[in-house]
C-alpha cells in the first residue's frame, strides 16, 4: 500500500515530463516514411485530432522507436525549433513512453497557431527522426485544422509544462479605413512596435513586481490578444509563481494585471491560473487524485460547480467508458476525486531496478474539466488539468519455479515474471559468463515465454551431465546435482542492469558401482574390475595397497573403456595365506574400489584359491627341506624368526610369506618313531626362545608347524651286475611316491557342496545324516581304486582313543545296530572323472553315551583304506569294497584280516570334529 498525507507530498513534477529529444527503445527502424501532409492517418503512424481547446498529434512507436525526435512549429513559410522553452511559454507539450508511443499537444491559443476569429484554428508541425547519424532523417509535415467555439468567459489550461489563462475581451471597433482582416496569427509581437496591446505586466508573488511586455517575453512568459481573447502563458517553476496550499493540496498559483492599450483607452486586466502539482494518494492497487472543489486563488465571491467531466490523454470519457475501465469521478466538501485502478489498459507499466532489485511502476494521464459559474454575475470559468501520475517503485521480486525432473537427468527452471522492457543478456554459470546466444549453442536451452497477462518468463534448461553442474555423493548409490546461475538482465531502453541468482539442487539415485570378478589357476589371481558410473575417478587397493602405476606394471595392468584388469602371483605382497594342507596353500586376494573423496568403499573382493605347494621334501639321503608359510592367523610375524627345534637351524631364505629350511634327518632336533613298517622323523618349526630366555614379543597366537617325513623299513632290494651283453632293453626300476587321499563331509546327499576347513567343528542334530566322501586326489590313472578297509568314530581327535564306534569293517557296512551305514555309487561328471578313486557312505548322527549319560557331544571319523592296482590279480581287501561278505563283523571290536599279496598302499585318514546339537 503506497499513501502519503497531506495531498502535496506525491507527485511528478510536470516540467521533468517535457521531452524533446526522445531516446526511444532500442530496436531499429525499418522503414523509411517520406515528407508528406497528414491529417489524421492512423495508417502511417501518425494521428492528429482535436480535443476542445487543444490539438493532439499521436506519434505511433514504430516511427520513433530507438531514434530522435525534434519538432518544429510552421509559421508560414516559417520552421521554428520548438525548444522545451520556447515550447512552454508557447503552449506546446509532449508525453512520451519509454518505447516511443508520444503524444503532442497543442494549445489552440498557442503561438504561430492560424486564429481565425477565435473559431477556426490551423496548427502546423513539422517532425524529424534523426536515425543512426545527423545525416540519415526522416520528415514528416502535419497539419490539422480544429473548430472550438464553446469559450467560457474565463478558461485555465494546467499542462504538464505550462499553465495557460485566457478571459473573453470585447472586439474592438474597427477604426475609419482599416481594412478587416479575415485572420490573424497568434505570435510573439513586438512590443516597441505596438501602438496598440499589451504594455505591461504586473506579477503578484504575492507582492507586486512590473515587467514590459519583452521583458516579460525574455522571462519565458507569453502574453497575447486574439480577436477576442486576453492570453496569459507560464512556465513551471519561475520567479513570479507562487505555491499556495489549497484544501490540503500543492498548487503552482500565476496572478497578473494586464495593462492593455486600445483605441478607447488603457484597460486592466486581472487574470490568475492554478495548478495542481499534487494531491495523488496511492492506497493498494488504487490511484485517488484530489483537485480541490473550490481553487481560492481564481475563485471569489460566491459560486457554484456546475461540471466535471473526466478524461484520459486528453479524452473526455463518457460514463459508460468510465464504467467500463473501474473509474470514479466524486466529490466532497472540500475536493473532486479521480480515483484509478492501477493497471487500468489506459497506462503503462515500467520496469527499474533501484539498488539492482527489480520493481515496476505504472503511469496514466488523467484529465480533469471543471465549470464553475459564478452566482453574481453568471460568468463561467472552465478549468482544465492534464495531469500524468506514475506510481512510487513498486517491488516485483523475481520468483524461481523448479520444474526438474530428476529422472531426466536435466535442470528446469523459470524466472519471471518481467514486463516486455526486460532484456535476458546473460548468464553466469560455474565456469563462466555466457550470451544467450552462447548457452543454447552450448546446449543449455534458454527461451522466453510470453504469458497471456502480458509478462514475460525466461526457462532455463541443463543437463545434468555438463561441466557447470556440481556433483556430489551424500549417500553411496546417491548422486547430488547443484546448479547455480545469475540471470543477468538489463531494462530498455535505459540499459538498467539487473540480476537474479538461482541456486538449485536435484538427488537421483544414479550410482552404479564398479563390479569385480575373479579366478585363479595355479600360479595367480585374475581381477577384473567393471567401472561404474564414476568411470575413472575410483581408487583400487589390492591387498591392502594402493594400486599405483608402478604395482600396476608389475600386475600386467590393461585397460579399455569399460574395465581393467591385473594378474597378481598368489604369492605377492598383498595376498594373505588362509590354510596350508600337505600339498597346496589356500591364499586370498582382497581387493576394495574406493572413492577418494569420500573414502567410501564402492565395491569389494574377496577371492580365494587353492594353489600346488609342496611344504615338505623327503630325500633318500635323509635331506629334509621344509618351507614355512604365514598364515593370516599370525599377521605380525616375521618369516625369518622362525626356527626348528634346535633354534641354531634357522631359514636358509625367507621373505613375508615363507621361510625354507634344509636339514639332514638326524639334525636340529628331529625324533624319529616307528610306525608299522615306517619309520617317522618329525621336526617342529615354531618361535622358540631364543639365547636368555629372551623371545620375540609378537600379539599373535603361537606359531607350529610340524614336519614328518615316512621311509620304508625292512626293505629288502638287491643289486647286480652282469658283463654279458644285454638280450633286452634296460628298464627302470620301479620307484615309489605319495599319493594323497582326502576325507571330506558333504553338505547333503547330492556331494555337491563340502564343509571347508574353517567350517569346523560341523553342528549336527541326532539322527540327521551323515554324508562322507574319500577321495584319491592328483592322480589320473583308471587303474587304481580305493578300497574303504575299516572306519570308526571316537571321543578324541586320537585315532587310536578309546571308546570307539564301528562304522566299516573290514569294507562292509556295519549292521549290528539301527545306525546302519550305506554305501552310495558313485558315477562320472563334471567333478569326477574316475569313479574308481572314490568311495561315498552316509550314516546318522549318534552320540557316545555311558549309563544313559552323553559322555561328550564331539564326535571324529577315522578311516583306514586301501588303494589298489586292479591290473593285479585281486586278493583280499582288492577284490572290491564289501567283496568278501565272509568278513563282515558282527561285533564293533574292529577286525584285522590277512593281509594278501595284491599290490595295494595303505592310507589313514580322519575328519572332524562333528558336534551334536541338543536343539532340534
């Protein structure tokens, strides 16, 4: 809501309207208009007509539109420059809009105006449109002829730049030969010529100051009689005004004598002109301008208000009109009021930017014609204000309308809304400044939009993929997209720059981590990393370090578009040793992609394998080499502190993971045991203590790894030599070798699936099978088969404890109780290829139990078996498993047969612990 008490305080001075140079908009013309004499002609951009007591020329935009105006009045055969001066103490004016559209009004009582006896009146203008230079203008003579007759006894003119006074004057007689003119022209005469007319001039300011007519014509005043009319012309703001207050409202007050020189003598005349110069409230969306009813300086004595008629430009309106654009035309006591609503069709809006905020302001023209008629003598004084409002800066902050869909990876966004004066020149994104030109040919869509009310939008596109969107990961699999742009406008046609920044933000859960994959065969781990949706920007750690380009290199490093790829030895660095068995070590590779900023994992691999490794080397010269492996269990401990029992025997080499030892059998602290026809030597490779009782100090468990090595004894062979020639080829004698079996229990019935090493000890209900699996494994040769001889369970991981259950005898099931055992076949697939080098049994859950008392809930298997050469005639436990059924035992006291002759190997071999769960 704008309001502002007293009356006075809002208001456009009416001299800062007057423009004579005009600086339209900024859009060029392009048509050329040739000289010609125009009445009213709407068709080539100008238009005069008569509006009572003025003429008005309409200069349309597209004539004026980004050039300069310059106007001069036709005297004749005369062009004078209508300077703002010379055009406000000769009753000229124009009101012009910032895109060009101007309005000329001309007094009827001006200067060089044709007066034909107060009645008919020629006005004649000539316009130029200066273009781009001096040189290149555009001319356009007018000319309009007005009839007004309805002369009030006194009439008062306010313009946006002069106020007017004239009083009727009685013709004077015609002398004795003077010939009657038919016309005059209204001029400034002058006045050491005249023997009759205007003399001189008192001006009231309120105290009373004397001018001659020059004098008071170089002052800016004009001052003229007509056929039957007294003239008096002011400026705005000279030294002889004065204001006055008038019921509340700011007047600019002209009061004169005029001495006149007639043939019938010296007459005075008295004449006084007030304006408003204010009197406008502004209150919400509603303009009310206030003239007072009754102007004290013209009026005295006792009079009444007999009309007021409202205009707009200078056009009276009837009151349908009125009605029709929500005027009001009332008065009070003490005033007329206009009230306006704003943003009537009749005005315009304007944009600025004070303190580079953008507002509007919106201007109308009223006018306002009052006839009051005195009581006492019934003359009537017509009172005529043209009177141009704009508003205060109204503040229209500029609104942001998100339309972005995340989903289509692209910012959409609205500015507005702007009058059609507002120019969108640039916009600064993150990385730069760019024309609107530059931004849709880099991609970024900028359009403009116009709204059915009038107003513009701008629209603002951009995809999320492009350099001047910033992204970041609040989340893993979240991507946060930010925008942020100043629109940079400018207001013509002043060039008033302005500008709206625009901060936005968009989350789309658009992340796709890199995939990694990998295999191994016997000497190295193959990775396969997938980028994800962040390309190259991830960081990948293998084995706990940084993948650099110099660890790349040594890891075969390729890459292309999509992936990369490494081989890593299994034994590097990085790779950490799970579990060792007698041939083989299972080591693992873990392998993490990560993002550097921050720090978060995006993918991990954790891959692991067997791989060959012999760990124990047996010579028949006694040497014994061992290799020591660190496994993950002991992470600090160093390789080259371990040491066999007799800690003088330390490793021959060592690095991170190993650590080799050669000794002979009967050094460093080996023992030997016999066992059978075998005789064991056994070593220990552990952290001992070392000189003083003093050992490594390491938070690690303690560290054993045993060594045994089995030789033959009783073995009799023997050797000789013959001098005869041979009679047939040399064949080499028959060595011998280890064969590895393996026990393994099965997850279910299909033998699919096995518990691994770590699973241990396996939890089992009672009752629930059992699925047992023994394998001949490294060996191809379809003419071995392996024989289960006897398998038993015991309390004690001890093969040889006591008590013990009977499972197999003799290579039969055992039937003496419910728990019986069943043999399973086993036939050829993608996992075995000979079936002979397997044997399958199940059995169920059972506990040890003493007096009704389960003695303890752990449960091993043990197995004796034999491996057989069926190119041999069978015998024995050979002829094939539960071949002999005369065997089979009835008690679970285990059984031992007579060994036969048939060339087998002997093999033992255990599984467990199994532990009985009590919860079913």
């Amino acid at each position: 809501m704008f309001a502002c008490l007293p009356l006075h305080c809002i208001m456009r001075k009416p001299e800062r309207i007057w423009l004579w140079s005009l600086m339209a908009a900024v859009f060029a013309l392009g048509q050329a208009w040739p000289n010609a004499m125009l009445g009213s002609q709407p068709s080539s951009g100008l238009k005069t007509d008569c509006v009572a007591n003025v003429m008005r020329l309409t200069l349309d935009e597209a004539l004026a539109v980004g050039n300069q105006l310059e106007v001069e009045a036709i005297n004749g055969t005369q062009y004078i420059l209508l300077t703002p001066s010379l055009a406000a103490q000769c009753g000229y004016s124009m009101e012009s809009d910032p895109w060009g559209n101007t309005r000329i009004y001309t007094s009827l009582l001006g200067c060089f105006i044709n007066n034909k006896d107060d009645m008919m009146f020629s006005v004649g203008l000539k316009l130029k449109i200066y273009r781009h230079n001096p040189s290149d203008v555009v001319s356009h003579d007018v000319a309009q002829a007005c009839s007004y007759t309805r002369w009030a006894p006194r009439e008062i003119l306010c313009d946006r730049n002069y106020m007017e006074v004239s009083m009727y004057m009685a013709p004077q007689a015609e002398t004795k030969g003077q010939k009657e003119e038919d016309s005059q022209v209204n001029a400034i005469t002058d006045a050491f010529e005249a023997v009759n007319g205007i003399w001189k001039i008192t001006f009231f300011t309120p105290e009373p100051m004397s001018m001659v007519l020059q004098e008071a014509q170089q002052a800016g005043y004009s001052a003229m009689t007509t056929s039957t009319r007294l003239v008096m012309r002011s400026p705005y703001n000279t030294a002889e005004t004065y204001s006055e207050d008038v019921a509340g409202v700011p007047m600019e007050v002209l009061r004169v004598s005029i001495h006149n020189k007639a043939q019938d003598g010296l007459k005075v005349f008295n004449l006084a002109a007030a304006c408003p110069t204010g009197g406008v409230l502004f209150t919400g969306d509603l303009i009310s301008w206030h003239v007072p009813r009754r102007v004290t300086p013209l009026l005295d004595g006792s009079i009444r208000l007999v009309e007021t008629i409202m205009g707009i430009n200078g056009q009276r309106l009837d009151k349908a009109q009125m009605a029709a654009r929500g005027y009001s035309l009332s008065t009070t006591d003490f005033h007329i009021v206009v009230e306006i609503p704003i943003g009537s069709p009749d005005g315009y809006y304007k944009s600025h930017a004070p303190d580079y905020q953008y507002h509007i302001t919106y201007t109308v023209e009223p006018m306002l014609e009052v006839l009051w008629r005195a009581d006492q003598n019934k003359d009537d004084t017509r009172y005529k204000i043209l009177f141009p409002i704009t508003t205060p800066p109204m503040s229209r902050p500029t609104h942001t309308e998100d339309r972005t869909v995340p989903e289509a990876r692209e910012f959409s966004l609205y500015v507005g809304s702007f009058l059609y004066d507002v120019e969108l020149r640039n916009i600064t994104f993150a990385t730069g400044v760019l024309t609107v030109e530059e931004s849709n040919a880099r991609g970024f869509t900028v359009q403009q939009h116009l709204l059915a009310n009038g107003t513009l939008v701008f629209s603002l596109k951009v995809p999320f993929d492009t350099d001047v969107v910033a992204k970041h990961n609040p989340e893993v699999l979240v991507t946060t997209y930010s925008l942020n742009v100043v629109f940079g406008f400018v207001i013509l046609p002043e060039e008033t720059p302005f500008s709206h920044p625009v901060a936005l933000q968009a989350s789309l859960q658009d992340v796709v981590l890199p995939e990694l994959s990998g295999t191994c065969d016997q000497d190295y781990f193959y990775i396969t990393v997938k980028y994800g949706s962040q390309g190259h920007n991830a960081n990948t750690m293998v084995g706990g370090l940084d993948l650099t380009p110099e660890l790349a290199e040594d890891y075969k490093f390729k890459n292309n578009a999509t992936h990369f790829s490494i081989d890593v030895p299994y034994a590097a660095t990085g790779s950490a040793f799970e579990l060792i068995t007698t041939n083989s070590v299972r080591a693992r590779l873990d392998v993490l992609v990560w993002d550097p900023v921050t720090n978060w994992i995006l993918s991990d691999l954790f891959l692991a394998c067997y791989f060959p490794l012999l760990t124990t080397r047996c010579y028949p010269n006694g040497t014994i080499t061992a290799l020591a492996v660190k496994v993950e269990s002991v992470p600090n401990l160093d390789p080259s502190w371990l040491t066999l029992k007799d800690q003088s025997c330390r490793p021959v080499f060592s690095n991170d993971h190993f650590a080799q030892f050669i000794f002979s059998a009967d050094s460093c602290g080996t023992t030997r045991s016999f066992f059978d026809h075998y005789m064991l030597y056994e070593n220990e490779i552990g952290l001992h203590y070392g000189e003083k009782g003093i050992s490594h100090k390491s938070p690690d468990p303690e560290y054993k790894q045993t060594i045994s090595c089995y030789y033959v004894v009783n073995d009799t062979q023997t050797i000789s030599f013959h001098t005869k020639s041979r009679l047939y080829e040399p064949k080499a004698e028959i060595g011998s070798g280890q064969m590895i079996t393996q026990m393994r229990l099965a997850t279910d019935s299909s033998y699919e699936h096995f518990y691994d090493a770590e699973d241990y000890p396996v939890e089992k209900y009672l009752r629930e099978p059992l699925h047992f699996e023994v394998e001949l494994v490294q060996s191809n040769d379809p003419h071995l088969e392996l024989i289960l001889d006897n398998c038993w369970a015991t309390l004690q991981e001890d093969r040889t404890s006591l008590p013990s259950w009977a499972i197999i005898v003799d290579g039969c099931a055992y039937l003496g109780d419910s728990y019986a055992t069943v043999f399973h076949p086993v036939s050829v697939d993608t996992r075995v290829s000979v079936p002979s080098h397997y044997k399958r049994f199940s059995m169920k859950m059972f506990a040890f139990i003493q007096e009704e008392q389960v003695l303890k809930h752990e449960v091993y298997v043990h197995c004796d078996l034999v491996i057989c050469d069926k190119t041999s005639p069978a015998e024995g436990i050979c002829q094939g498993q539960c071949a002999n059924q005369a065997l089979r035992g009835t008690s679970r006291k285990m059984k031992r047969g007579q060994r036969s002759t048939t060339p087998s190997h002997e093999e033992h071999i255990s599984s467990g612990p199994i532990v009985l769960n009590n919860f079913q």
